[in-house]
C-alpha cells in the first residue's frame, strides 16, 4: 500500500485507528506537539497547554472544560483524548498565525500614522503610561549622555 499514490489516506486511516486505540501509558514519550509546539510531558495540562502562544490561563481552561477533560498530567493522556486536544487547539488563532496577525496589524497602524502606530515605530509606550520616570521596557537601557559631566568641587 505504501508505493501507490492512494495510499496517503490509507495510512492516514490506519494512523486514526491506531491513536483511537492506543494510550501512551506505557511509552516513554518527552513532549507531546500541540498547536505546533511541543508542551511539556511532566506537567499539568492545564499548564502545558499555556506553553503554546495565544493560550492563556482563561482559555486552557476552557478548553479542557470543553473537552470534558481532567487536569491530569500530560503524559497520562489516551490517544483519543491527545486527538480531541489537537482538533480543539486547532480551532483558535496560535502560534505564528497569531504572530503574523499582531505584526500586520501594528504595521497597518504604522502606515495610516496614527497616534499608537507612531508611538509604535518610535519604540514608545501606546497605552498612555507615563515616560518621564518609568517605560524602560519600552525604552530601553538608560543611556549616558555623553559629554554632560557633574561639575567637580
């Protein structure tokens, strides 16, 4: 069945069959790929899942309330259970989708040069916090003025 061109879905199949009826008990699996990206195997799955980028703590929750699924380790998951995981992480925007969206929508506010899109390309808070003391996240490392020394006695 492998040399045939039809044979992708028969595998595919086969594969489904296989994970329906297997649970991963009994091998001795590192990490588990979820949303295309690996969560750790030691774990709540309720933490692991956090590990994938666009989910929070609100929505892994929810995920798993949805599934009816409890908050057990990771490597303790069935096969089925891993499938339903997969399927439902699916249907959120994660991972570099969710990247690729934040990064064109700041680039939009860039080009129209709105108030937070200039704030954005100069590297400055957009959300109102003041700069004159704080915003060294923003900001950056202080940098020494070069030139201006105190005047000594």
């Amino acid at each position: 069945m492998i040399g045939f061109p039809n044979s992708v879905g028969s595998i595919s199949n086969i594969s489904q069959r296989l994970l329906q009826t297997i649970s991963f008990r009994g091998l001795r699996v590192q990490c588990l790929r979820v949303g295309n990206t690996e969560i750790p195997n030691d774990k709540k799955l309720e933490i692991s899942l956090q590990h994938v980028y666009g989910i929070g703590r609100s929505r892994a929750h929810q995920i798993l309330c949805d599934l009816s699924i409890g908050n057990k380790l990771t490597k303790d998951l069935t096969g089925v259970e891993l499938n339903t995981l997969r399927e439902e992480v699916s249907r959120y925007m994660t991972g570099e989708d969710l990247r690729r969206c934040i990064k064109h929508d700041i680039g939009r506010l860039v080009d129209i040069q709105c108030y937070r899109g200039i704030r954005h390309s100069v590297g400055l808070p957009c959300r109102g916090q003041r700069t004159s003391t704080n915003a060294r996240t923003r900001k950056g490392k202080r940098v020494a003025i070069p030139g201006k020394k105190k005047p000594t006695r």
